[in-house]
C-alpha cells in the first residue's frame, strides 16, 4: 500500500468516498444529513489538495485509490485559555467500503500520526458521529479516547 499526498487527479476518486461517508451518515442521522450530495466541491477540492495547512493524504492498493484522510493543522497561540500547542485534526478519514477491514483504514492513521510527529504536533483529533459505531469503535481500537462529548436536544 501507498500513502502520500493526494492529487487533483484523484477528485473523482476521492468524491466516490465522499458520498459513501455521506451515505453512512445520512442513514443515521437523516434528520441532519441531506441524501445525495457530497461534502466538497470540484472547486472546493481543489483548493484543499494545494493548501499546506490542510492536507489530504490518499491511499493505494494495487494502483487503486482506497482511502483517504482530510486534515487540518490547527494552532493555538497566545490564546486566553488554551496552550500554545499544533493539532492536527483529522476532519474525514474513509476507506473504501469494499476494503475495510484489510488495514487501510489504520495504515492511514498511523502515516497521519507520523505526519503530525514531523510537524511538531502535540494532538491528534477527529469527531466521530455516534450515528456510526463502527467508526468509533475503530477509533478506540486505534487507542483513541473521547477529549470532549457533543450533546443535543433535538426541539422538531
């Protein structure tokens, strides 16, 4: 497997696992999440890939894109409240539904701690809907545990 930076030819790639995140989190939360649609567009897309300051590293297997994980370097400095650290905040992470479970999904966890070590990043951080238990579990299996609960209560 491969994992590096991904590129503007992988949009079309990318936005298949875009709607396949969608997908999981419109059957859970419909209420919340619109069917159909994807997270970014072209456009959007390609601005990120050439952002330094939000990275999307990609995966590949066999010349096949598999996974990809969207990032965003985070900084607190001279805050009232926080301390001066670099987190690197992992803003999607998916694999390809037809792989999951063969490891993608940590090998590209693991080349985003790697990454976040080089930069000097005290944190890496992620929300997970609960919506998607499989995703959270996976993430405590990777020794990720809760920094802060989001709670609702929905009025409609």
């Amino acid at each position: 497997m491969t994992i590096q930076r991904a590129g503007i030819s992988d949009i079309p790639a990318i936005n298949r696992l875009l709607r396949q995140v969608l997908t999981v989190h419109h059957e859970g939360r419909p209420d919340l999440f619109k069917p159909d649609c994807k997270k970014y567009t072209d456009e959007e897309l390609c601005q990120l890939l050439e952002d330094e300051n939000r990275p999307v590293f990609g995966a590949w297997l066999d010349g096949m894109f598999v996974g990809y994980a969207f990032c965003i370097l985070q900084e607190h400095k001279n805050d009232n409240v926080l301390t001066d650290i670099r987190t690197l905040y992992i803003d999607d992470l998916c694999v390809e539904e037809t792989m999951r479970g063969q490891h993608v999904g940590t090998a590209l966890y693991e080349y985003v701690l790697d990454y976040a070590r080089s930069i000097g990043c005290y944190n890496v951080t992620l929300n997970v809907w609960t919506c998607n238990p499989s995703a959270m579990r996976f993430y405590e299996r990777l020794g990720m545990q809760p920094q802060k609960i989001g709670m609702e209560t929905v009025l409609m």
